[in-house]
C-alpha cells in the first residue's frame, strides 16, 4: 500500500503539532495521542481522523474532559 498510511506511526504537522498512535486509510483510526503547539493534548480513540469513542481532551488553560466524544 505505497502512499497510504497504515498501521502505527507519527505524523508531525509544519506548525509542530504531532499524532502519534494508528492509522488507517490515511487517517487516524484506532488509538493515538495528538499534541497541539498551542497545548491541546488529546489521546484516547479515534475515527476517520476525528476524536471518536473514549478519551481525555486536556487544554491549554488547565480544563480537562475524560469520557465519550462522537
């Protein structure tokens, strides 16, 4: 599957943000953690490429949310 990404592995964004965890179909689907430049830090599941299932969202001015995101 030349081209695609697949499997497990880290992708960093030009601005710094970085996902590290599952892809599939070129997206991020199944577990990983994404850290934002600006302080967002996410990691449970994901669908699609989208937050998806459980999981804890944790933002720059100290908030954090652990539970289900559709």
């Amino acid at each position: 599957m030349y081209g695609k990404y697949h499997g497990v592995g880290t992708f960093e964004w030009p601005d710094g943000s970085v996902y590290k965890g599952e892809w599939e179909n070129c997206r991020e689907n199944g577990n990983g953690k994404f850290t934002g430049v600006n302080g967002t830090i996410y990691e449970g599941s994901w669908k699609d490429g989208k937050y998806h299932g459980q999981g804890q969202l944790g933002t720059p001015d100290g908030g954090m949310y652990r539970g289900t995101f559709k």
